[in-house]
C-alpha cells in the first residue's frame, strides 16, 4: 500500500437517521461537533441525515411522504394563482 495517500482525520463516525433514529457506523472524514454513545458503549462522532437506506423507500418497499413544510400544499396553491391570472397579449 501506498504511505501517505489517506486523509488524516480518517475516524469512524456514526450517521444517524433522522426519520427513524437508526444507527450507522462508518469511517468517514465528515467534520461534526456533536457526539453520541454507538451500540458498543463508546462515544463517536455523529452525523444527523434525513433519510438512509433503512429509511428509503426502495430499501424498505414501503412508501413515505416527507412533506414537513408543507411543501405540497404551498405547490398548488402557488399553481391555482398562476392559473387564475389572465394572459395578457399585445
């Protein structure tokens, strides 16, 4: 193996899956100031993500809506006021 090649704050931190609360391990290079105890009992790093494969839809086969903003209903309603106004021409 090469010497040298890797980065130096190579570490293992835990991503944290927002939507279901599941754990994963991974060496990364992430910068994070939060930390968390891991299965183990150890404290590592932590990282917070919306949405990993134990989450996904195409992992898990079941479908989820995350819509915490309202997103949709702010989509048609700014879609009904752009279909009321008359087009001018001229």
């Amino acid at each position: 193996m090469k010497k040298d090649i890797h980065p130096k704050e190579y570490r293992p931190v835990v991503f944290v899956d927002n939507s279901n609360g599941e754990q994963f391990l991974i060496s990364s290079t992430i910068k994070t100031t939060e930390k968390v105890k891991f299965t183990d009992g150890k404290e590592y790093p932590a990282y917070h993500v919306e949405i990993s494969s134990s989450s996904h839809p195409f992992y898990t086969n079941q479908e989820k809506t995350l819509d915490s903003a309202g997103r949709v209903e702010k989509f048609k309603t700014r879609q009904s006021k752009a279909s009321a106004k008359p087009v001018k021409k001229g």
